[in-house]
C-alpha cells in the first residue's frame, strides 16, 4: 500500500515514519484484495491550547471503490494515537468489505 505521510507543527523523523508505514502495513490482511486508490496519513500535535500538555493527533484518509474511510484520534503519545487509528479503521475496513460482500450476494 502506498501512502503518504505529513507531520503538523512536529518534525517528522524517520522513527515516526517507520512506525506508521508498518502499522499501516498491518492493515493490507483486512484490505485484501481491494483497491487502496489513496492513503494519506497525518500526524502532529492537535491544534489549539490544552491545559494537561501536548496532545498528539493522528489522521487516516484510506480511499477505497466507493468509500472513504476517515479515523482521527488524539492521545497524550503519538504513538498511542497511531495505533488507536490503526485499530479503528481495521474495524471501519471489516465493516466496509461485510458491505460490499453483502451487496454482492443480493443481500
């Protein structure tokens, strides 16, 4: 799968880029043989101001045939945040091939 990468108001150092290439990685068992036409992928720190510290934000764009899957999720660490978004958008990935399957049986 190919995708792109951005970092927002952080820097993005090849560990970061490492990690979210091979967490998205993980996720072509759910895709299967569907076509991945786009993946952008954003990590950074979330805009505005927060009491608690930095607050680290990470977006999934995954264009499939038909649908756009978009999960955003922020977390005190960024690599928490990356994996929160991996794990949704494999259940978003389950739950679009469960829709597709299905409209291909009739059901």
């Amino acid at each position: 799968m190919q995708i792109r990468i951005k970092a927002t108001k952080i820097e993005l150092t090849p560990e970061i880029k490492d990690y979210v290439q091979k967490k998205m990685d993980m996720l072509d068992k759910y895709v299967g043989t569907f076509k991945v036409l786009n993946c952008d992928v954003e990590v950074g720190l979330a805009v505005g101001s927060h009491q608690s510290g930095q607050i680290y934000r990470a977006e999934v764009n995954l264009e499939l045939p038909g649908e756009l899957l978009r999960v955003e999720k922020t977390e005190v660490e960024l690599f928490k945040a990356i994996d929160k978004v991996k794990d949704h958008l494999a259940e978003m990935i389950k739950k679009y091939k469960g829709k597709v399957i299905d409209k291909a049986r009739g059901k």
